[in-house]
C-alpha cells in the first residue's frame, strides 16, 4: 500500500529471518508509527537493532567530496519544488508517484532568483 511501505517490509523482515536472527532497520520513520509485529519477533528470538544512521561519521567525509568536487549530490535530485508545495510534494514521494525519488524544497525567493 503506498506511504505504508516501512511496516510491510518490517512484516517481511520477521517473516523471513531465520529463528535466533538479526534484523537491522536504518532510516528514518515518523516518531508517530505505533505498529510493529513485537510478538512474532520474540516468538523467533530475534534481536533488534535500529537508528537513522551514524552522521557524525559520514558528514565531514561526504562534505569533504562535495567540496572537492567528487560526487556531485544533486544528481540524485528528481524534484525541485518550493517550501510552499512541501505537503503535496511529501504527498506524492510518500505514495512513490513515477519520477518522485529524491526531492529539493526551496524558499519561494530562492527559486526566483535561479
């Protein structure tokens, strides 16, 4: 079901993970989701492992080959919309719409003036 793809893959995950295993969950979730199968994981024995990512490791590194000109981040970038159109904008990435992969939200003034 579109927007609800982190708790079908988290479903998947305990599905499919061997008894006694490891599942490792990386990214970012809304402190709001409240659902998670607690009961089949601990059935299996399984450990949990989960955070956004270690930033303070990459950052400087990555900020490092930006600058120098060895990656170039914003060819990642399939959207640029406004701040103003940022609801619909997370609308349509959240349901996985063709083409809505990574998206720049930029003040209206600054969209002007490029």
């Amino acid at each position: 079901m579109p927007g609800d793809g982190l708790s079908q893959v988290l479903e998947w995950a305990v599905e499919v993970v061997k008894k006694a295993g490891q599942i490792g969950i990386i990214g970012v979730d809304s402190p709001t989701t409240t659902s998670y199968p607690i009961g089949k994981a601990m059935n299996k024995n399984l450990t949990l492992r989960m955070g956004n990512c270690d930033h303070r490791a990459y950052i400087p590194r990555l900020v490092n080959m930006v600058a120098a000109g060895v990656i170039d981040p914003t060819k990642v970038l399939t959207q640029d919309e406004g701040t103003q159109d940022a609801i619909s904008a997370y609308k349509a990435f959240d349901k996985r719409q063709p083409g809505w992969i990574k998206v720049e939200l930029e003040p209206q003034q600054a969209r002007k003036e490029v």
